[in-house]
C-alpha cells in the first residue's frame, strides 16, 4: 500500500466498529508487567486502549499514542468514566512524525502493525531512548496469521524478536535484551471462537 494517509486509514477502521465499553489487556502486557512497580508509561498505538486502561488501573501515569484520533477519543471518554482521566493522556500523534518527549519506565508496542510501510524500526529505536535507567521496552508482535485477521497473505513473514532488535542498533553496554522468544497461546475472539496464535515477544531493559 502506497501514499497511505495513516490517520485517515486507521480512522476508518475503528469508526467500522462500535467503540469497546470495557476493552481488554493483551495477555503478553500483564504476563510481563503484572510485578512492576508502576511508573510512567508510554503505550504505542495504543489502538482500543485495553492496555492503558490496565496499567493506569495499577498505578501508571500513560501516555498513550495513537495515529487514529478516533481511537484516542474513545480511550479519553474511558479513561474519564472510570475515574482515570488524570492517568491517562491519550494524545493522537503520528509517530514517524514525532514521539513525546517525557521520560518513561515502560514503553508497550503491542501490534504495532500497520499494513502499509512505516520506519518502525526508528520509531522503536526513539521509543526506547526515552526510557530512565532501568525501564522496559516491550515489543509484542504477531507471530502467525489469525483465522480472523485482516491479513490472510500466506507469504507474510512475521520478523521474529531478533530481527526486530538487531536493527535498532542498541549498544550492549547500554542495553539487554531481557526475552526474544515466540510463546504460542489460544486466542479468543469476541465472538467466542478461539485459534492457537504465536506471539513474538521482545523485552529489552535499558541500563545506563
Ligand atoms: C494493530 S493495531 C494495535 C492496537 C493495540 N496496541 C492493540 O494491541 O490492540 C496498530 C495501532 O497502531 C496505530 N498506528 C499505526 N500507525 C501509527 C503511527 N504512525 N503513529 C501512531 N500510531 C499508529 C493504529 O492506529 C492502531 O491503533
């Protein structure tokens, strides 16, 4: 897909559906982050808002970051309803333009998929800058195609954790990966139909 306009495309998508009342966490986001101390959080792509909400919910002050102002608009409408508001700054942003400068503890990258070409591999290497010492970049990407996704392409190929990494360049004195691994789970669709999936998780610690 060429000459995207991102916001636009993203838009549509979410206006097709009816907004979420209670929208779910990824199951990677508290597998990982469930012992956490809580502290600032950037959530990018934040999508339905699923993940803010649940950070918040612990105690994490969230930037979340989404192209679509339709989806920052209804995680800003949930984030008030549920008393959360002064937690959660949903702010709608393109991320190959920019990303917020406030230093963070956690950066979440849930499915941060586009189907049309985005640099992400800059957008993450800029991400993981703004982390303090001590802060977690956690990338979860798909690893297999879904019976439900939007993309039945059966040549995709779904970079795993070290192809992912190996391009942001991250200097080993300043950096650890913490996981690269490819855990299988059974995801479940609204609807009730569930498919073994694969998820590619990347967790690197910042250090210094
Ligand atoms: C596949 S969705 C994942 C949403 C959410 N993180 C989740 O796990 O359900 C990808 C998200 O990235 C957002 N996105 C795509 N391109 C973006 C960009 N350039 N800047 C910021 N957000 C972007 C989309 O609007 C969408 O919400």
């Amino acid at each position: 897909m060429e000459h995207v306009d991102a916001a636009a495309f993203w838009d549509t998508r979410y206006a097709e559906q009816p907004a979420a009342s209670d929208p779910r966490p990824n199951v990677r986001l508290v597998e990982m982050v469930s012992e956490l101390s809580p502290g600032d959080a950037l959530d990018l792509g934040c999508g339905g808002g699923g993940d803010a909400l649940w950070l918040a919910e612990r105690g994490w002050r969230v930037t979340a970051l989404d192209v679509s102002a339709v989806a920052t608009a209804r995680l800003t409408e949930l984030a008030r309803a549920r008393g959360l508001g002064d937690r959660i700054t949903a702010e709608q942003h393109d991320a190959r333009a920019s990303l917020p400068d406030p230093r963070v503890d956690l950066v979440n990258a849930h499915y941060f998929h586009t189907p049309y070409a985005m640099d992400r591999t800059a957008i993450l290497r800029a991400a993981a800058e703004l982390l303090r010492p001590g802060g977690l970049l956690l990338v979860v990407d798909h690893g297999s195609t879904a019976p439900w996704s939007w993309n039945q392409d059966p040549d995709t190929h779904y970079p795993a954790p070290a192809e992912v990494v190996a391009p942001m360049r991250l200097a080993p004195e300043r950096w650890t990966v913490v996981r690269g691994d490819s855990p299988r789970r059974i995801a479940t669709r609204p609807d009730g139909s569930t498919a073994e999936v694969v998820d590619h998780v990347l967790l690197v610690r910042r250090d210094a």
